[in-house]
C-alpha cells in the first residue's frame, strides 16, 4: 500500500455463527482446507529472492515471468493469461499487469475480480505486497477445477506503489474499453497481510467503501464487506475488523463506480517501504489464515458449483522426474497413479511449453529425450484426466 494505512478503525466485530445471513457450505470448506501453508511459505519465499520490484528493474520482470509460471503450474492455459501494457508520466519503463481470467458457467460476462500488487519500493515488498500475492495464488491454484457460475479474474497489478498506475490503467484501457463496458461484481483486494512477528495476529481487517465520489455503491459494498467478514469467520480461524477503503488498488474501480471490498492486516507492520520488508518480521500462518478467508470468500463471491467441488486426494510425491539436474533424457515414474493416459509437458521460464507428449496406456516408467533443449529451469507436468502434478527440473 503505497501511503502509510490509517490506523483508525470504524468498530471490531466477531461474527458468531448464530449470526450469519450466509450459511456454512462443506463443499468450500473442502476446498479451503486444501490450502497449504507449505506453499504459501515457498511462495513468499520465492518472492522475497526476486528483489526490490521497481518499475523498470528486471526484478519486476522476473517476477512477472514467476507468476505466470506459477499460474501455468497450477493448469492454467497460456490463453487464460494476459499481460497488459503501459508506462506513465515520469518513466519511459514499459510495466504490466498479470491478469488470469476463469470463465463463469452462468454469468460469463461478468467478473469477481481478485487482486494485489506485485511491484514493490524501498525493498523487497514480502509484506507489502508479496503476502497478498500468496494468498491470491493459492486461491487460484484452489479454484482452477471448480466450476463458479461467475468468471472470475486473477490480477497481479504494477505500479502501485508510484501511484496506482497500474489498476487506473486496467479501469481505463480494459474495463471502461471494453464494449459493452466490463460488468464487475466485486472486486477483493488484498494488500498487505503478513501480519508482526512475535504478536498475536488473529484479525484481519476488512475494508468497505465509504467514499463520498461517488457514494452510489456505498450501501452494495457495505453488503458485500459484511458477507466477507462472514466468509472470514466461517472459513478461517480468524476475527475481524471493520475499516474503510484506502489509498490501494480497488480505488480506480472505487472512482468508476465498481463495487469494492478488501482485506489488510490489522497488526501493521513498520517495514513497509524499507529494505526490512522481509519474511523474518512477518507471521506467515497469519497469511497462511488470509489465504483461507480468501479462497472462502472467493467461492461465496463468484457462486461455486458443489457438484464440481469434488476433492481428488493423491500424493504427487509419487510421481518421479528422474536424473534432476539431467542432461539428454527425462524418466519419469508414474509410481501409484492409476491411469489410461497422461501428458507430459515441460514448460520454460517464460511460461512457455517447449515440450509435450501424450503416453497412452503408460508403462510404469517412460523416458523422454530432451535433444536440443537448452540448459535451465523448467516446470515438469504430468496431467490426466483429474488429476495434475508438477515439479522442478533442471536442464544442464
């Protein structure tokens, strides 16, 4: 969040389940409790080794290229995922958004969008924001099989912290250009939950828009802020808190009218902006808990399908990608995966695939030559009919 958050807030409120308009769905509860602290943990870890993500740095690059490459892994098409362009006054830099679109089955035109800033200043940005990016990514990686009956758009946004230039672009370049105009149902954003090392960080706050220009969809937002502090409380172990928009990238939708809400620590770090915005001073079970009121919210938001919601439990463990580092040939050991046929994929740091092959009727272990390949990191992806395992291999 690129201007220090206020510290005031309107009132606190924990939701007892005796109070809920929404009722508890064990379908999402299913799917939330799939999150994975291991993940969030490797995603804020990953993160923070990319750098200081100004506009025009490499670093900002490369993490661009690691988002796409995570939304790859979790089996989304190269067409789900766009980049979207622009530079702005002051910098002749050429910055992008990441967006990840999720086709709705009854509302396709119309869109919950998700979304956090990715770039960062002063230093490394893991609090602010690589712990909204976490919590963004598990939530996609969560809901890429479940059917929701609106689409649902994934955005990673550039800029924020020179002046939300990145969601103003987005707003209008892609939302006010489209024809008809893009119809939002709500848009979450999420900056900023990493929570204070050595507190106790139990509550996350939720932001409602209570702006007066314009106050059109003031009450709408007030609605959906109360249905996400629902969400919080039926889905994650944590309390809440209620505070109003600020100063993030659900202010450019705010001034086009769109109806907002929002998640931010309520313990608030003072790192932000310094080269000390590193994991050491966060919580990361706190972000681990976000990321479940997140993917919660998110299926309550954009309507899943619990008939889709099937839980598919396997041990990707068993799946082997053999020598790692290799040179010329990949094996691969399918070990306890039943299965008529699978593809494998191999899929380069730009999230492009380099190589696929479709093994019917497999044998246990297949041998894949990796001629002409050139030396360097690539996602390994297995894939069958319901089920989806990737891993790191390196090419030497």
């Amino acid at each position: 969040m690129n201007i220090l958050k206020k510290s005031l807030l309107i009132s606190a409120f924990f939701y007892g389940s005796s109070c809920f308009s929404q009722t508890f769905i064990q379908a999402y509860a299913d799917v939330v409790n799939q999150c994975s602290q291991t993940n969030i943990n490797n995603s804020l870890t990953s993160f923070e080794s990319l750098g200081m993500k100004r506009r025009g740095t490499i670093a900002l690059q490369n993490t661009l290229d690691w988002l796409k490459n995570q939304y790859l892994s979790y089996g989304y098409s190269s067409a789900q995922i766009q980049e979207d362009s622009y530079t702005y006054s002051g910098s002749t830099a050429t910055c992008k958004n990441l967006i990840v679109t999720k086709v709705g089955t009854l509302y396709p035109n119309t869109y919950v969008i998700v979304c956090g800033h990715y770039d960062s200043i002063g230093g490394k940005g893991t609090n602010d924001n690589g712990s909204g990016i976490s919590c963004i990514l598990e939530t996609a990686r969560l809901l890429q099989n479940v059917q929701t009956d609106y689409s649902i758009k994934f955005i990673n946004f550039s800029g924020e912290e020179d002046g939300l230039y990145g969601s103003q672009h987005y707003v209008t370049s892609v939302v006010n250009g489209t024809t008809p105009k893009m119809s939002i149902r709500l848009v979450l954003n999420l900056d900023e939950v990493g929570g204070v090392a050595g507190m106790t960080n139990d509550t996350i706050t939720c932001e409602r828009d209570e702006n007066n220009s314009p106050s059109t969809n003031n009450a709408t937002s007030a609605t959906m802020t109360t249905q996400l502090m629902n969400c919080v409380s039926l889905y994650s172990p944590l309390q809440t808190n209620l505070s109003y928009a600020y100063s993030s990238d659900y202010m450019p939708f705010q001034s086009n009218n769109e109806i907002i809400t929002g998640l931010f620590e309520t313990n608030e770090t003072t790192h932000k902006h310094t080269n000390t915005d590193l994991l050491i001073y966060m919580d990361p079970a706190y972000t681990f808990n976000v990321a479940k009121a997140t993917i919660g919210a998110t299926l309550h938001f954009a309507k899943a399908n619990v008939a889709s919601m099937k839980v598919e439990t396997f041990d990707g463990n068993q799946v082997q990608f053999f020598p790692n580092p290799t040179k010329d040939t990949i094996q691969i050991s399918i070990g306890t995966l039943e299965t008529t046929a699978y593809t494998f994929s191999l899929i380069d740091t730009n999230g492009k695939i380099v190589l696929e092959t479709l093994f019917e009727n497999p044998k246990l272990i297949e041998s894949i030559p990796l001629k002409g390949l050139a030396k360097g990191m690539y996602l390994a992806v297995v894939q069958t009919e319901n089920k989806r395992v990737t891993k790191k291999i390196v090419v030497e």
